[in-house]
C-alpha cells in the first residue's frame, strides 16, 4: 500500500486473487479522513497498480478489479 495514505480500514474484499497460476495482491481501503475507498494491486514480483481514481463503496472497487481481470486479463498487472 501507498506509503503516504495511512490506512483507516481495510475491505474484507482484500486479499490473493489467482488465476490461471497467476497470484496478484489486491489492497482495497479507505484512507484516514476519506469516504472514498482506493485499490491497490500488486504482484508477487512486487509491480504495483495503483488506481487513480477512488471509489464510492469497496464493492465498485472490486468490480472495477473483476472487470479488467475479465477484459485484460490478470497478465495486466505484471
């Protein structure tokens, strides 16, 4: 996680995403003093995506991850 967002909740929707051998990290969370939740994914080789935007609820976070997983591919966040 970015190191300049100190973290004030994390989504239960956090966690290891694998697919087809490939494993990815995905961090969603509310910064301190925020509404709005933020993603983070990261490789097992230690690549991050970080989204620019933020979300309204930790469940659109997680449909955005889903949807570039079904569109991209989880290749993408090599």
């Amino acid at each position: 996680m970015n190191q300049h967002q100190p973290l004030s909740e994390r989504s239960e929707l956090s966690g290891r995403y694998t697919e087809c051998g490939i494993a990815v990290t995905v961090e969603i969370f509310r910064p301190s003093g925020s509404d709005d939740w933020r993603m983070e994914v990261t490789s097992l080789e230690d690549q991050v995506t970080d989204w620019n935007e933020s979300f309204a609820s930790a469940h659109e976070a997680w449909e955005e991850f889903i949807y570039v997983v079904n569109t991209e591919g989880l290749a993408v966040f090599l």
